[in-house]
C-alpha cells in the first residue's frame, strides 16, 4: 500500500510546475524514509496478526497434514521466514 503511495507522489513531483524554492533532496529522502517507516509500524503488525490467524484455521481444517507441507514450505521469505 505505502509502495502506491510513494510512487503516486513521486511521479506527482515530477509533474508539477516547478516551484520558486522547492524541497531539498535530503529533505525528500528524509520524508520518503519517515513515512514508509511509519507505514510500517502501523500495517506490519496487523498483517502478523492475519497469519497467525490464517495459519490457526489451517491447522484446524487439515491437522497433521498442514503440520507436515509447513515443515517443507516457507511462509513469507525463502530460507528466512
């Protein structure tokens, strides 16, 4: 989500008139970094709590089976997570 809003700015910037007194690039970068990190903050742990539950109702409707494709199958990033 906070990847379409940084691309829709970014391109929006490029559009624009030029300004009298603009933005530095350090400034943008800053901004940049600072609200995709809070971006993260806020989605990061709602999206922590949809797998747990996801993998919860898993683990119900197919048991042992689920338990077993868990262990040869990574969930989110090959050899990490």
């Amino acid at each position: 989500m906070w990847c379409v809003i940084e691309i829709y700015w970014d391109v929006a910037r490029k559009s624009a008139a030029p300004a009298s007194s603009s933005e530095s690039r350090a400034s943008w970068w800053r901004h940049l970094l600072l609200t995709g990190a809070a971006q993260l903050l806020i989605f990061f742990p709602a999206y922590l709590r949809k797998i747990r539950l996801e993998e919860a109702n898993l683990m119900k409707a197919f048991g042992a089976e689920y338990r077993d494709d868990r262990r040869e199958t990574w969930a989110l990033l090959p050899g990490l997570f």
